[in-house]
C-alpha cells in the first residue's frame, strides 16, 4: 500500500512540475497565487501571514538554490465564497499569468478552485481547506492536498477523545462542506471504535450567536460536544460553551480544527484543557523556533499556524517544479536522503512529504499545570506512524484515479 501511495503522490508532483515547467518557458516567470480570507473569520489562520510564508518561502529558495529564476508572488480575497474564488483563479489563469494557486482555506472553495484548475491545466497546491474529498471523490491530477484533512483530524483528535471515554458525541457543524466532511469522518471513527452520535445541528458560517445551537447540545446529554468548524467560529463557540457552564456540567468540548491563532484568541483560561491535532508547532525543537521567529518578525509579531508553515514547506516545490523532483530522485536512490533533508527543514522537521496529509499528525493538548508565558502547550503525542494509524488503502477515498 505504501509504494502505490507513494507512486501515486510522485504522479501527482510530476504533473504538477510538468504544469510549472511549461509556464516558466511561456512566461519567464513563475507566478504563485496566494488566496484566502485576507478579513474574515479565517483571516488569522491564513489570510496576509501565507503571503509573508510563501514570499520567505521563494526568497529562502532562491537563495539557497542559486537560481536565476524570476518568481512573483500575487494574493487576493476569496471572501469564503466559491465563486467569488472561481472568478479570481479564472482571471489569474487567463489573463494574469498564475502558474499555481496555493493556500486557499474555506473547502467549498479549494472544490471549486480544484476544477478550474484542472480545466485550465493549471496546478493547485492546497493547504488551507480541510475535506478530504480532495483526494477522494474530487481527486485532481492538478491539485495535491499538503499538511492536513479531515481524515486526519477525525483520527487525531476524534480517536484521542472516544479512546479516553467520550463515546457519545453532538456535533456543532459549519454549514458548507468542510463541516459536513469532517462530522462524516469523525461519525465514522466515533462508530468504528464503538461510540455513537447523538444527533447534529449546521450552523452556518460565520455564527456570532450560538446560543441556540450550544443548548441543543447541552440537552443530548452527549458526553462530548464536537466543534466541526474552524477559526472564528471555533472562538465564538468555545467562549460561548464557557458561558453556558457546559463544561462545568460535566460535558466536554472537543475542537476539531484548533490553529494556534484559536488559542491566542481564546486566551489560556478558556484553552485550557483543549486537545488538537496539527501538522506543525512552532516551539517544537530549534530550528521552528528560528523559523517563527523569522516568520514573526514579518508577520508583525504573529507567530505562525500551522497553516502558514504549510505554505512555507510545500512553496519550495513550486519554482522549477524542483522539490518535487529532487523528492523522487532521493527515494529511488534509497529514501535516507530526503529524510535527513526534512529533519534540517525548518519546518518539515522529519515529516515525510511523501505522504498523504493524515499520515503525518501530531497531536497536542494544553498543559493543565499552571500556564507558562512561553511554552503554552506541550506535546502529548509525536508524529503517528504511517502503519498506526491504519490508513485506508486509496481506492477506498473513492478516487477516479484509483484503480
């Protein structure tokens, strides 16, 4: 299963490095476009500090490469609706020059970019959204989904809490496709490991009330209440869930999708207790450390998501299709170098970028001790083995691809 996961990821960069080759012999320059929400609720996760990555991102490239080559970076505003995106990533492609969409947070949008980019021939680098339709049912030849999906967060985070006694859950879900992707995935591995769902309720995007949707759950008498959302809505609905006392009711909270700009707009009194699944945490080890600090100084002093280092790592691969390559000649060459490679990587620091985003996790949870002003978190779990966590063989994710 590894090696027809691995071939088929390879497949993927190769078309994707195809893509970037002929735009940079047609245009002499490669152009990345950064889209997301640059004002809304998920503008902290991504929004102006992807920018910042992928400009750290192309400099640190060019420096470290040599090349000669000339790269642009442009961004826009999707505003969270999909065809405000489609019309951009249109324009980009036919008239502006873009070779490769990145970042793009909010999933009913990455589905719809993910189209256009395959009509257009283009390729589409996806960090931001979250359903893993898009390497399922939507799968693309053009688009290749790094750092994290609903899968993985369903099996992180989801599988931590039922294995700890939370086997009877309630769903908050956001109302668009990334919600109804993850209580999906998160209703199967509450079911596969023995627990059961409640009942749900779809809030819609960008709630700044959820009272009515916190006392539905409240009266399931769940053991946990699950936060299928993300950003804005996870801080409204956390700080609300504390004025209702539903955690000093003897109901737990479990957020599905926490960014660590979540945890600083919550403040450590409200985070505290909380359980994440997350791809990257800045105060890692050295090297995340340096890098963040580069990155804050950038990002006028905000440290970085997992988000933005997922831009940063996977931008790299962009200019000259390289990463990518050099990716492939190392693992027919016998798979150490790469791994060493990643280890010095500031930001990838061991996790194999050959993976599919769920197989490389870690999973974080908030100190309970007395909060230090530093260290806000501490690691409860390292990166997953690929075989521990039993992914799914790929023609399971209902891939057309996948024979």
């Amino acid at each position: 299963m590894k090696r027809k996961l691995l071939s088929t990821l390879l497949a993927a960069a190769g078309l994707l490095a195809a893509s970037l080759g002929h735009a940079q012999v047609s245009g002499n320059v490669v152009k990345i476009g950064v889209m997301n929400d640059m004002s809304g609720l998920y503008s902290d996760v991504g929004g102006p500090g992807s920018v910042v990555a992928a400009k750290m991102a192309v400099e640190d490239y060019l420096k470290a490469s040599g090349s000669k080559l000339k790269v642009e970076v442009v961004s826009a505003d999707h505003q969270n609706k999909p065809d405000v995106g489609s019309s951009i990533a249109r324009k980009w492609f036919d008239s502006e020059g873009v070779d490769v969409i990145v970042d793009v947070p909010t999933s009913s949008v990455a589905l719809a970019i993910n189209q256009v980019t395959r009509e257009k021939g283009k390729a589409f680098l996806d960090t931001g959204a979250a359903t893993s339709d898009l390497t399922g049912k939507d799968c693309s030849p053009n688009t290749v989904h790094w750092l994290y999906d609903t899968w993985m967060l369903a099996h992180g985070t989801g599988s931590a809490v039922v294995k700890q006694g939370g086997d009877s859950w309630f769903f908050l879900t956001a109302d668009y496709a990334f919600g109804h992707a993850l209580e999906r995935d998160t209703t199967e591995v509450i079911k596969a490991a023995g627990g059961k769902v409640l009942g749900s309720v779809k809030v819609p995007l960008n709630t700044q009330d959820f009272s009515s949707f916190l006392l539905q759950a409240q009266a399931s008498k769940a053991k946990v209440i699950g936060l299928a959302n993300a950003g804005g809505d996870t801080i409204n609905s956390i700080k609300q869930a504390s004025e209702f006392g539903i955690v000093q009711g003897g109901q737990k909270l479990a957020g599905l999708l926490v960014f660590l700009s979540d945890v600083h707009g919550l403040g450590l009194q409200k985070a505290q207790g909380l359980q994440v699944t997350t791809a990257f945490y800045w105060d890692l080890n050295d090297n995340t450390r340096a890098w963040a600090k580069r990155f804050a100084a950038a990002n006028g002093g905000k440290y970085p998501t997992m988000d933005h280092a997922g831009v940063y790592a996977g931008n790299p691969a962009l200019p000259e299709g390289g990463r990518f390559a050099e990716i492939g000649r190392q693992y027919q060459g016998g798979g150490r170098d790469e791994e060493a490679a990643d280890r010095r990587h500031p930001v990838r620091q061991g996790h194999d970028p050959r993976r599919r985003p769920e197989a490389a996790r870690c999973t974080w949870s908030r100190s309970r001790s007395r909060p230090s002003p530093r260290r806000s978190v501490r690691l409860l779990q390292g990166a997953a083995d690929i075989d521990e966590q039993g992914l799914p063989a790929l023609n399971e994710g209902n891939c057309p691809l996948v024979k």
